[in-house]
C-alpha cells in the first residue's frame, strides 16, 4: 500500500530558463567565492585587517553566507515566474 506522487508531473518548458539562470547564478557565486581564496593564498595579512569591529575574513565569510542565501531567494522567484510564464 503506497501512494504516488504528490502532484501530478509533466514537461516543463521553464527548465531551459532556469538551467540557464543556475549556471549564471553558480558562475558569479564561484568568482566571489575564488576571489576569498584568492585573497587568502595571495595576500593573507588582508583578512587580519579589521572592518565593522571583525577580521575582513570573519566579514567576508558571513558575506559569502548571506550572498548564497540572497541568491537561493531571487533563483526562486525568477523559477517561480518562469515556470507560471512558461507553463500555462
């Protein structure tokens, strides 16, 4: 005794837009987040420097956090409106 899945699926001709999206999104991602190693590898004594009462690496840390959460939102809501454009 099981059940099916919770909705019912088919194509979905939103999925070029967001595949596209995801990759622009990761791309710019991952340049921000090289460009913490980078400063890390090149030029450590960077991040001893103190910004807003912390280290520039505990800033830049919480930064590359709270990017990747921003970025998970709009990814969303450009899918979202992408998918009730798309898929009427």
């Amino acid at each position: 005794m099981g059940h099916g899945p919770a909705v019912k699926l088919g194509k979905d001709n939103a999925s070029s837009y967001k595949t596209r999206l995801g990759v622009w999104m990761f791309v710019a991602y991952t340049l921000f987040y090289a460009s913490f190693v980078a400063v890390n590898a090149i030029k450590p004594s960077v991040m001893e420097k103190a910004v807003m009462g912390q280290t520039v690496a505990v800033v830049f840390g919480f930064a590359l956090i709270v990017v990747a959460l921003i970025m998970a939102v709009i990814y969303n809501h450009f899918c979202t409106a992408a998918e009730e454009r798309f898929n009427r």
